[in-house]
C-alpha cells in the first residue's frame, strides 16, 4: 500500500508540472503576441497612449490637444519674454479669465517654476493628471498654482496642462532666484 500512495503521488506531480508548464506557456505566448504588436521595425517599444475620447478619466499627454485659436500669453519678466500657446480646456478659459495678472516664480525641484494663484482655477472636465514635458504651462489643482516645467518630470495626478511655451524657456529657466512675472493676454 505504501508504494501504490509514492507512486499515485509521483503522477499526481508529473501531472501538476505539466498542467503549469502548459500556463506558462500560454502566458508567455500571449506576451510575445503583444510584444511583437507594440515594436516597430527597428524593434524599438511602442508605448501606447490612453484614448482620451473614450475615457472619461484620461491622461492627457499634450500630443493632440487643441491650441485655441491664435491664444496666446505673454510673460515679462528682467526684460525678456516668454510666450505660451494656449490650449483649448475649460481650466485654460478660467485662467485667461483672470487675466492680466502679476506673479511671483520660483523653482521648485530644479525641475519647475511655480507660482500661487489666489484663486484656484475650475477643473471641469480635467484629466485625472498629466505627464508634464519641457515646455509645458501647467496647473496642479491640489496646491493651486501654476507651473513652468523646464526639465521633463513624471506623471503627477491633479496636473492640468493649460498650453506649451513656443519661445522664452531659456529666460525662465536660468532665472535663480524669486522674481516677478507679469502675465497678459497676446492680442
């Protein structure tokens, strides 16, 4: 009796083996499938992007969101200037509402300039956050300000992206210290 047990155990682990052996399998060949599907032809990964049109809760990361038309915003600051294309989102129409304004930059992280809004901006209709790249005007709605990112940083929930700088970033960037900004319209 003792041997037919070792023996109903041996094929019940051989048996065990292969059905897992079978999983990983599947499982590898499906991750091959998909693999292949997100590589072009240099082999290089494609990462692919959320759809925001389907998605109430979308990321948003600036590739195909709408300039408003011929908006844009000008910062002066130690004699020079930065201008930013607007994009078209409820939270940049809130922004440009409270237009002209004057600011106090300063740098936060080596990575931005930012400034306090005294009145926070509405965030109807804002993505869950964002993944800011250089150049970016932003807002993070859970502190209230503004932010100017000169070095590319990760995604950050509650960021809302408002427009992208087309020229003056170098200005921004090399500003040390805390200095003043004042924002207006481009007409």
């Amino acid at each position: 009796m003792g041997r037919e047990f070792i023996l109903s155990l041996i094929y019940s682990l051989i048996i065990l083996m292969f059905l897992t052996a079978c999983g990983s399998n599947n499982n590898t060949e499906k991750n091959n499938v998909n693999d292949t599907a997100n590589k072009n032809s240099n082999d290089e990964q494609i990462i692919s992007k959320p759809d925001k049109q389907n998605s109430q809760d979308s990321v948003t990361d600036n590739e195909g969101d709408a300039f408003m038309e011929d908006v844009k915003v000008k910062l002066t600051f130690n004699n020079e200037v930065a201008i930013v294309n607007m994009y078209d989102n409820p939270t940049s129409r809130d922004f440009l509402s409270q237009l002209p304004l004057k600011i106090t930059l300063e740098d936060y992280g080596g990575t931005e300039k930012i400034s306090y809004l005294s009145k926070k901006l509405s965030t109807e209709e804002a993505p869950s956050g964002s993944d800011p790249s250089v150049g970016d005007f932003a807002y993070y709605a859970p502190w209230g300000n503004l932010a100017i990112y000169y070095k590319d940083f990760g995604f950050s929930n509650g960021l809302i992206t408002l427009g992208k700088i087309e020229s003056g970033l170098e200005n921004l960037e090399t500003m040390k210290d805390n200095f003043t900004v004042h924002v207006e319209k481009v007409d």
